[in-house]
C-alpha cells in the first residue's frame, strides 16, 4: 500500500521503518528543512527500547542507563527512591537517557533514499473509498492509500479529522536543555528531580558527559514565554547543590520552552483511512518522560 506519514518525529520515523520493513510503499513529509537538531534529551523506558529493538535500531552504547529515580526537597534530602533496574531486568530492555536528534538519526538510518521529503507543510486532507490526498502548502496534492498524521501538538491533519484541537494550556511550563556539565549525576545512572515552591528541578545523565535538566513552574499565556536564565536563577536560587552549578553553567541558548497541555483522548483517533500517532493524538508534558515512549508505541 503507498502509506503517506505527515511528520518527521520519533512517531512517523518509526511508523516508516515498520511499514518499509513490511513491503509497504511509505512516504514521510516533513515541514522542517531536514531531520531535527533542536530539543533536549528523551527518555527511553522498557516499553520504548523494546520496540526499537524491534525496529532494528541499536542502542549499545548510546546515551546513558538509567537504574534509579530519585525526588529530594529543595535543600537536598531524599524523599522518595525508586529502583527502576528490576523493570529493565525483568523485561529485558534497558531504559536509557539520549539526545532527541541522536535518536531521531538513528531511526532515520537505513531508510531509503527519497523516502524522506523535507520542507513540505501538510495543511489537510481529503478521503473517499478509493483513497486518501495529502494536500500541502505549496499547493501540491499527494494520494495514497493510507495517511498517518504523525506532526506533533499542532497537527493540521488531527484539526480537520477530530474537528479542531483539543489540547488546553495547564498553567504549567518547562525550560529544559542538554548541556555538558562535570557533576555527579552527568556521570552516573541515576535521574533526580528537585521539588519545591517556586516548581521543580530535574537532571538526567544524557551520555557523553551530557546532562539532561529540566525546570517546571507555573506559566499562563502573556507570560514571556523564555525567560532568561537571570529568571530560572532568582526563582530557583538557594536550592541545594548541584542545582546551583547548573543554573551557574546553563545559558539562554541552551533553554528550550514547552508549554503543558492537556486533552482528553477519544477512544477512535482516526477515521477511514486515516490515523493520528503521537503527540498529535496524546499530548503529555515532558516530565513525564513517555512522549516518546507512547509514539514508538503507536508505531508498533
């Protein structure tokens, strides 16, 4: 079948080697000029590395293992620890921390040539019994016979087929970034996450002496929406160490912002011949670390 996939991410490259591995004609159309470099970190749990062992994409010695999950107060002592290593032991598939563009170029290795089309923003699509038509900016039309709208949060696709976007700001925000810092937790297998009035700190080993941070707080549209680092620094400022060497090494560049949404999904999240995956069907906050996790399972 020729399989139309809107969406470059972690859902639709995935999606793709499936379905090409299955002897499925498959296109992906992507609006950005080429894979994407820009984001953070992702975590990677049992339900996640599983499937791209499936997939065929080796995780040896990418990113970092992660066996532990860690909460402490502001000023440092524990709270809460859980050992996460006995899941990864008991399923067999390790959970790993890596940077989003190294797995985005891992799932796109061995696709073939033309089957990546890059600068092409999909505005809709129409569907009768005899197929489906992605149309795009540009003014082109590509059918198919299957579509997947795999283009995140603001999917045009899941507009038209779900009758509008359904996801509503929470009143939440992170500030995250993947940065090279020499503390403890850069080098170890552990993942902490920082709790106290202003929100929340979380850091994550990446690999390759990178770290993995986040900071959550509270952010209503109007609101600048990326604050300088000064900011991240006043509100967090006397939290326990390592929080204040990282608020020290962090800069501005390095600070990507995303807001919190929350949406009710519908049990149907497509309709002919057309499906929703991903963010676009799901969204969920970054800290939840299973955005990319739940993708690589709708691909499955």
């Amino acid at each position: 079948m020729r399989v139309l996939i809107i969406g470059a991410g972690i859902g639709g490259l995935a999606a793709a080697r499936a379905l090409h591995a299955d002897g499925h004609q498959v296109t992906v159309f992507e609006q950005a000029p080429g894979l994407r470099t820009a984001g953070a970190a992702v975590t990677l749990w049992s339900n996640g590395t599983g499937i791209l062992g499936e997939l065929g994409v080796p995780l040896d010695g990418v990113g970092a293992p992660i066996d532990s999950l860690d909460s402490c107060d502001r000023h440092g002592k524990l709270l809460t620890s859980v050992d996460v290593a006995q899941a990864a032991a008991r399923y067999g598939h390790p959970h790993r921390c890596l940077p989003r563009a190294q797995l985005l170029g891992s799932l796109a290795s061995g696709l073939p040539e033309g089957l990546l089309r890059f600068g092409q923003t999909c505005t809709g699509a129409e569907q009768d019994a005899s197929g489906v038509c992605a149309r795009f900016a540009d003014g082109a039309a590509v059918p198919g016979d299957l579509l997947i709208a795999a283009d995140g949060r603001g999917s045009a696709v899941r507009d038209q087929l779900w009758g509008g976007d359904p996801g509503r700001l929470t009143g939440w925000a992170t500030w995250q970034g993947i940065t090279p810092i020499p503390i403890g937790i850069t080098a170890s297998r552990s993942s902490v996450l920082y709790l106290g009035q202003p929100g929340s700190c979380g850091l994550m080993p990446a690999g390759g002496g990178l770290l993995q941070w986040w900071f959550d707080q509270r952010w209503a549209p109007g609101r600048p929406a990326t604050p300088q680092v000064a900011v991240l620094r006043q509100r967090f400022g006397g939290w326990a160490a390592p929080v204040q060497q990282v608020l020290a090494a962090i800069t501005d560049a390095d600070t990507g912002f995303f807001p919190h949404y929350r949406q009710r999904v519908p049990r149907t999240w497509g309709r002919g011949r057309i499906t929703v995956i991903g963010d676009a069907a799901h969204v969920m906050p970054p800290t939840r670390a299973q955005g990319a996790n739940q993708a690589l399972e709708d691909a499955w």
